[in-house]
C-alpha cells in the first residue's frame, strides 16, 4: 500500500502545476517526462524524470527493508501502480518507465543503470522516447535473470514490464503505422 501511494505522487503532474501548467491540457495530455520536455521544456522534465525514478527507488528500498527481495519489488510494482493509475490524480496518470527504472536501481542497481543509460541512448538516438521504454520493459525481465534473479521478484518486475506495454499501446499503433512523435514533435 506504502508503495502504491508513494508511486501516486505523480511528479508529471505536480511540477507543472507549481508552474501554472495543466499538463492533461496540453500536448499529448499525458503526464510523463516526454510530454513535460515537449510542453515546458528540459529543466522541468529533468524534474519531474529524477523525481519519477525516486520515487520506485524509494518504494522499492520500503519493501527490501523487510529483508524479503520479493517485497522489494513488489512495492517498486505497486508504486508503478501508482504512477500508472494515481488516486491523488483521479487515476490518470503516466506511463510507468522511470519509476520502474526507480525500481531496478534499487533491486538490481547495476541491470537498472545499464537500463536506464540505454534508454536515454535510444531515447537521442531515436528521438522516440517511446522506443526506448518498450525496448527497456522487453529487457527487464531477461536482464534480471541475467543478473540471477528468480522467482517472485521475476513475477512481479515482469508484471511492471507488462503493465509499461499495455500503457504504450498507443505508441505501439503509431510506431507500426510510422506515425510516432518523436521527442521534439507535439501531438
């Protein structure tokens, strides 16, 4: 529950408002990074990116700290709940990819800096930041076995990376269709 209510504190949301901004008025209307940097530009979506991935980290390290591995991502899980669907912000809420990277910085910090610097590589090279998160929740769970992780902890960073699909969907439709925004473009 603790990790869940972390992971509603959605920073897409809340460092536009503190700048007078609705972000679901504007742009794609959804509140992640991406949106953030296309709608108010780098130093606010720096912000709300950092604040993002604290906040699976923090949850994620709430759950280790009862000893259990298991629990630790299970909170990272709940807070991408959380972000995903906010009950501080009518459930509307973004996509899930920083604060899952939150999440494998904590459990698995070596896997979740390999993840989270290959995503921000893919996201300059493709300028799609959509690509990059579907490429890094394909990954996470084949890079944690790896990284010999097994059982639960596989359950439920796979359910984040399931969760992170379904939340592109979108995304997916347009990549396939070759209409997707890149990081620059504004829908």
């Amino acid at each position: 529950m603790a990790g869940y209510l972390i992971g509603s504190v959605d920073f897409g949301v809340v460092v536009p408002r503190l700048l007078g901004v609705d972000i679901y008025e504007i742009g794609s209307g959804n509140p992640g990074t991406t949106n953030v940097l296309r709608s108010m530009g780098r130093g606010a979506a720096v912000v709300v990116l950092v604040g993002d991935i604290l906040k699976g980290l923090g949850a994620a390290a709430l759950g280790a700290a009862t000893g259990s591995e298991a629990a630790g991502f299970a909170a990272g899980l709940a807070a991408v709940v959380g972000h995903c669907y906010p009950i501080w912000h009518r459930f509307k809420g973004g996509k899930g990819v920083a604060t899952s990277a939150g999440m494998m910085l904590w459990m698995s910090p070596i896997l979740g800096a390999i993840l989270l610097t290959t995503w921000a590589l893919i996201t300059l090279v493709a300028k799609r930041a959509s690509v990059a998160s579907l490429l890094m929740a394909i990954a996470l769970v084949p890079g944690l076995v790896i990284a010999g992780h097994r059982g639960w902890p596989l359950i439920w960073a796979g359910a984040a990376s399931l969760l992170i699909l379904y939340r592109h969907r979108e995304n997916i439709v347009r990549l396939l269709s070759g209409s997707e925004y890149t990081i620059e473009e504004s829908p």
